[in-house]
C-alpha cells in the first residue's frame, strides 16, 4: 500500500497536470456523486476546490472538526480511487 506521502506527492504532480491543460480531454470518471456527468478535468477541479476548503481554517467545516476530518479522509480515498483508474 502506498503511503501517504506518496499519495501527496501524487497529488500535487496532479495539480501540476491539471494546471498545464494535460487534463483537458479527460473521460468521466466514474467515482460516484455523479461524476460520471462531468468531465475527468471538471471531476478533479472540484476535488481540489473541496480539498482546499477542507484546508482552510475557516471554510465550510470550521464548526464540525469531526465532520471535516471524515470528510478529508473520504476525500483522500477518492484520490486514492482516481490514482488508481489514471495510472
């Protein structure tokens, strides 16, 4: 299993990608809540948007730090999901 420094490091060579267009012409990617109705590159612009309100002090799981670590975790996990289907 990878760690989750690998999963980071994966994560942000993704972020490179994305910024550079190389997702453009990305399939949908089936990872449930509807995805398979977008784009891959719209897929994983709103994974970061939700990543970086996770991350944010004072975004929109500030009140429920429970919720926004289960939250974080699921996300990683469907990070963990599209590695996997993108190679």
């Amino acid at each position: 299993m990878a760690s989750v420094d690998d999963l980071a490091r994966w994560i942000g060579d993704l972020r490179i990608r994305l910024a550079r267009g190389d997702l453009a012409n990305l399939e949908p990617i089936e990872l449930g809540y509807g995805t398979r109705h977008l784009s891959g590159e719209a897929t994983i612009r709103i994974m970061f948007c939700d990543l970086a309100d996770l991350a944010d002090p004072d975004g929109s799981a500030a009140g429920d730090p429970a919720w926004r670590r289960g939250r974080l975790c699921g996300l990683l996990d469907d990070f963990r999901r599209l590695r996997e289907r993108l190679g």
